[in-house]
C-alpha cells in the first residue's frame, strides 16, 4: 500500500485521487517556474564538486507540470494523472538548452535499468516525494510490467506454437492481447480512442517509440493496465504480475551478464519485496475530505 505521509499507515481508496489532466502535479509546485529550475540545475550540473544526478532528481521533485509540448512534442510527465515517468521528465530537463552534461552521460542514464545516481526504490520515491512517489509505483507496475506481462503470454504462445510444430511467426503477440484482455489488439485501440481520444499506431509500437512519442504508447498501456485490473479476478493479477517480474529479472539479469561492470548492477526496482506485494498504488495524492454537514 501507498504509505500515508502524516501518520506512516497505509492510505485507504477512497483516500486517494488522480491528478486531473493539465493540472501541477502538487498545489505546492503550482507557483513553481520550469525556467527557474533549469537555470539551478544547470548551476548544479556545471559545479565539478557536484553530483549531477542528484541535483536532477531535486529539479524532477519540484517540476510542476504534469505535461508540456515542447519543440511540437509532447511530453507526458503522468499518464492519466496517475503514472509518473521519470525518465520522460529527465529527458526534457536533459535537453533542455545549456545542460553541461555529455550525451554519453544522459543516454546512460536515460537508457540504464538502475535509478539517478545508484539509488534503492525507496530512497529514490522519498526524494521526489510523495505524489511522483506513487506515480512513480503506479508508472512501474502500469507500464514496465505490464509490457514485461505481454511479453511474457507472447512467448508462452510461441512456445506452444513451436511444441505443435508451427513456423516461427507473430501470431503469438495478437493472442496474447486476447489472452489478456479478452480483445485484440485492433479493438483495444479503437475501446482506447474511444475512451481517451489517444492515438497510437495499429501497426507496431516500434516506429512510434523510435519518432519520440513514448506518451502515446505508454499510456494505451497504462490504459490497459487499468482495464486488466478491473475485469480480472485478484489471483490472476497476483499471478500475472509475479511473471512480469521474473520476466525483467531475467532480462536484467543477462544484460548484467553482456556488461562485465554491470554484473552486480541494482535492480531497477527490488523484486524481492515486489514479489509479494498485493496491488499496485493507484493514484498519485490525497483527496482533500468535504466537511459532512449535519
């Protein structure tokens, strides 16, 4: 459960919200100027006795936007005012123009499995405090694993594809999204436009990813996140979930193996503790209670 950040218990459903869209992801950050921030991080990023990574993960806590477009690109900060993705926000903040950080340096980090400056989970959600906190769960388990359950059923179909004697082929994906969502891929795109008025290419995520526009992609699968969560029984999300996990485990664990240095890289998230870890947060802040009148 997402903890309560005045008393430390976990905080109830009905305790919780969404951030509406086009809203500052805080009140406290509402009055917060973009401009400002990147002229300190940029004063942080040039100091050499500085850790740069730091100094950014200080400029994402106090971000205030949950979306901006910027150069006629959208970035997407929350998906459905839930899901915060970090890496989005420091892509724009790394891009921003004058950062003094090579490109070697921000593509590492954009494209690591570890967090800003070998950070645990916990360390890294208390430093961009409680609402990117939970966002940033919600984003994990809404997007990371749900792709990484995908890609799990695809490669049990294939298996069985191959086990009956089948050509190698993509069958395996279109099942999958019926396996998992009880549609294919086609319906849920057009249950998605529908819902959300979002596009995204019915052909492959690959040439969307590449043109940058990660938002589009990243939020049909938050999208469809939510709907597994809501029509599937709670054994099968338990069961679901623990095979997206093992599946990044293993995917992290042989890109350790191709880099000698990175044998003994941290995990994105710690596994262990996600293993048995009921449900997933589903919103980013606390509902601000109506006096009941009597």
């Amino acid at each position: 459960m997402t903890p309560n950040p005045s008393t430390g218990g976990p905080l109830e459903p009905e305790e919780l919200q969404p951030v509406e869209a086009g809203e500052a992801i805080t009140a406290e950050a509402a009055a917060t100027d973009p401009e400002e921030l990147l002229e300190q991080f940029r004063v942080a990023a040039s100091d050499p006795d500085g850790d740069w990574q730091l100094a950014l993960i200080e400029t994402m806590a106090l971000w205030p936007l949950a979306s901006e477009r910027i150069d006629g690109r959208n970035f997407v900060y929350l998906l459905a005012g839930e899901a915060f993705d970090w890496r989005t926000l420091a892509e724009r903040i790394l891009g921003a123009p004058d950062i003094p950080i090579p490109e070697e340096e921000r593509e590492e980090l954009l494209l690591d499995w570890t967090l800003p400056a070998g950070l645990k989970e916990e360390e890294f959600r208390r430093l961009i405090g409680f609402a990117k906190g939970a966002g940033f769960l919600n984003y994990f388990y809404g997007v990371t694993v749900e792709q990484a359950i995908l890609l799990a059923v695809e490669e049990e179909v294939r298996k069985r594809r191959y086990a009956r004697g089948f050509a190698p082929d993509d069958v395996g994906v279109e099942v999958a999204y019926e396996i998992l969502y009880g549609a294919t891929r086609d319906e849920l795109i057009t249950e998605f436009g529908g819902e959300t008025g979002g596009r995204v290419n019915r052909q492959s995520r690959g040439p969307e990813r590449a043109a940058g526009n990660l938002g589009n992609v990243d939020h049909f699968t938050y999208w469809l996140f939510q709907r597994r969560f809501k029509n599937a029984d709670p054994a099968r999300i338990a069961s679901d979930t623990r095979k997206g996990l093992e599946l990044l485990e293993r995917m992290r664990l042989a890109q350790a193996r191709k880099n000698s240095d990175e044998t003994f890289a941290r995990p994105f998230i710690d596994l262990g503790d996600l293993h048995t870890y009921e449900a997933p947060p589903r919103y980013a802040r606390r509902v601000r209670r109506r006096p009941v009148r009597t």
